[in-house]
C-alpha cells in the first residue's frame, strides 16, 4: 500500500484539512470582528462630530473640523461651501465609503432643517491595521495547519502503532502455530479486542488445519494399502499364462489405473502442504512427462479418425514435484482427446510453454469463463469438474500461467507457461 494511501497519512490528512478548516474559520470570523468593530468606533466618532456641528453651527465660533483624521463640511443655501469634494457632494444622507485623490474616507452626510452635513473620517491608516492583520491571520491558518499536520501523524503513530506490532506478530508466526499471544502486545481497547478475535480465529482456523492434515494423512495411508494390494494382484495374475489377449489387455488396463490412482493420491497429499516461497523441489524432466503421458493415453482413441501429433522443440527442466506435472499433462490431454472425435490433437512442448490444441468440439463464451470452476462441468463433459480445477491450482502453486482459447465447433487450445507472470 502507497504512503498517501496509508492509515498514517489519511489520520495526519484529516487533521490538517480540520485545522485548516478551523483556523479559517476562526481568521474570517476575526477579521470580520476587528473591521465590523473599527467602522463602528469611526462611525460613532462622526456622529459625535455631526451632534457637535449641529449644536454649534451658526455660531460665530464654529467651524467645521479639519484635521488629519476628520474633516467636516456644511452646506446650506444661505452659506454654500464652495470646498466640498466633488465625490461627496452628490452623497444621499447616510454612511458611505469614498476614496479622493488616492485616499480612502468613511464618509457620514446628513440632514438637519435643509442643512447639509458632511462627516469625513480618513481611513488609510485604518486599511493599513486591517492588512497588518490579515497577514497575521494568514500566517495563524499556515502555523495551525503544519501544526495540526504533525499533531495528526504524531497521533496516527501513536494509535497505529499496536496494530502495526499486530501485523508484524502475524507476518512472523509459523503457519503451523494455533495459538498466537497477540493481547499481551495491545492494551485493553478495540485493537485488544482485535486481538482476541483474531486469536480465537487462528485458534479455529488452526484447529481445522490439524483436521484435514489427519484426514488428508488418513487417507493417503488407508488408500495405499488397497492400492498395493491390488497391485500385487495384478503382478501375479501377469505371470497366468494361460490368459488370453483381451484378458491380458484388461490387466494392463487395470494394473495403468491403480498406476494413477496412486500417482493422484500422492499428489493430493502434495497439495493439502504448504508450499514455502524458495522451497528446493528436485527438476523433472518436462519432455519426458509429456511423451510417458501420450504413450500412457493413445488407447482412449480407440478407432477415432484423430491425428495425435507430438512437437518436442525443446526440453525444459523444471523444479516440480513430477506427480503434480503428470496430472497437468494428463488433465490437458484427456480433455483434448475426449473432445476431439475427428481432426488433430497436438501437443506442442516449448522452451517456457507447453501448448495442447485439438480441433474438438469447442467452448461458448459462459464455458470458457467458468472451466476452471471446480465442480462446473460442461455441456460435453463426461467428468466430474475437478480435473481443470486441479490444474488451475497447480500453476497457481507454481506460478505458471494457464491460458484457454477456444471456438465452439472448431477446437480448443490451452497455452501453459512456465516462467510466472512479472509482478505489477
């Protein structure tokens, strides 16, 4: 899994986007508080100066302020002031903001007995705090998000480190283990709990290991016992020379059938293990299994118009268990042969591949994505579903690659290759 997909990154991803999201919250609403509250303190600053103007206009006096923060200026028909800014004197009565040669006024205009009252409040210095401000808030919302960043992933080491020493106690144990003390490494919490499911599902999971070793054991032993028996059996009855043909021919049949049920036998038992990645398996020679198997089924033609060609154009040795070959090879040319009651059959041996094709009956588009199925069988299958099944599962233990193209009612080929896939 990537780092940015990891539990880590999404824990610290999730912090920062909340504290980035609350510090921007917590910045607008500042800066929305500190300008709402400075236009206020100025506007109560003009409309102290317009109570002032208005209480003491038409005294000797008076005049209207002119300072570097307030200027004010009144216009009446009797006394039209001639100095008022052009961008205010068209100004309805209220509260506004204008800017005049290049400085920014909050300007209050009122009207008291046809008089005209013009409030102005300079506020570049104002404008100048505001920014000040927001670049103070800016730098908050950075500093709270690298922090909340680091707060997040320092967090996410911290609650995933137990199912991290989880994973790696498990990564570790032997498959054959039934028991793992997975609690004493987590607290009393959800992962603790965890732990004790998953302890008690490697409990239950290692109790049925131990049950189908047994019984795979069992069975591999009961069955020998007939197996040589009937074995022997045979042996004896080679020796009768007064059989005749068909009785001898019914022998060697027989006696090819124990052969591999035997050989099946013991290969089940190879596959019910385990088998561990660089595990030393001795090279079988692939050529030679392949030439035993067609001389082993050429009888299942029978009197069959069928072409049976061999193509030896290389002779790989691979680090197999040769009993789980011979039934690959088997499977593939019992299929072919059964499907095939007129045309070729051809086994074709490569460096790396090994491909069987026939001009048999074919497979439709819903065969063809369920033949590895166990137990599917197809319409022309006379089987039990389990023959392609079990070769799947032998160049997946392998890491071969098994591919099928087929045409219904115009054949069938199968590609096995050697070499495992690279990995993506």
């Amino acid at each position: 899994m990537s780092r940015r997909h990891s539990l880590r990154f999404r824990v610290a991803f999730v912090f920062a986007s909340f504290g980035v999201l609350l510090s921007l919250l917590l910045s607008s609403a500042l800066f929305v508080f500190a300008q709402h509250l400075g236009n206020q303190l100025i506007d109560e600053t003009l409309q102290d100066e317009l109570q002032d103007a208005v209480a003491r206009y038409g005294h000797p006096s008076y005049t209207p302020p002119n300072t570097m923060s307030i200027k004010g200026f009144v216009y009446s028909e009797k006394e039209p002031s001639r100095n008022i800014p052009d961008e205010v004197r068209g100004l309805s009565p209220g509260i506004h903001d204008v800017s005049i040669e290049e400085h920014h006024y909050r300007v209050l205009v009122a009207e008291r007995e046809g008089i005209s009252y013009f409030m102005l409040f300079d506020i570049d210095t104002q404008l100048q705090h505001e920014a000040e401000f927001a670049g103070i808030l800016v730098a908050f919302t950075l500093f709270m998000t690298l922090a909340s960043a680091g707060g997040g992933f320092w967090l996410a080491i911290r609650v995933v480190a137990p199912v991290t020493r989880l994973a790696d106690q498990v990564r570790q144990a032997d498959p054959g283990m039934s028991n793992l003390p997975l609690t004493k490494l987590v607290q009393d919490d959800e992962v603790g709990e965890l732990a004790r499911t998953f302890e008690h599902y490697v409990q239950r999971l290692g109790e049925f290991v131990e049950r189908e070793k047994n019984f795979t054991g069992d069975v591999s032993h009961e069955l020998r016992t007939p197996l040589a028996v009937i074995m022997g059996a045979v042996e004896v009855l080679e020796q009768d020379a007064s059989l005749s043909g068909k009785q001898r021919e019914r022998l060697i049949r027989i006696k090819r059938a124990v052969q591999d049920m035997t050989e099946m036998t013991r290969a089940l038992l190879l596959m019910s293990r385990e088998r561990q990645p660089g595990a030393d398996e001795p090279l079988c020679p692939v050529a030679t299994i392949v030439k035993d198997a067609v001389e082993k089924h050429r009888h299942l033609l029978a009197e069959r118009p069928v072409e049976l060609m061999l193509e030896l154009q290389a002779e790989p040795s691979l680090p197999v268990e040769q009993a789980l070959l011979e039934i690959v090879v088997s499977n593939l040319l019992r299929n072919a042969m059964f499907h095939t009651q007129a045309g070729i059959v051809r086994l074709v041996l490569n460096r790396d591949s090994l491909v069987v094709s026939d001009t048999g009956v074919g497979m439709d588009g819903e065969e063809r994505t369920r033949v590895f199925e166990r137990h599917y069988k197809g319409r022309q299958s006379a089987g039990f579903g389990v023959g392609l099944s079990l070769v799947k599962r032998i160049c997946e233990r392998y890491g071969w690659h098994i591919v099928i193209d087929s045409i219904a009612g115009q054949g069938t080929t199968v590609t096995v290759t050697f070499i495992p896939e690279a990995p993506i």
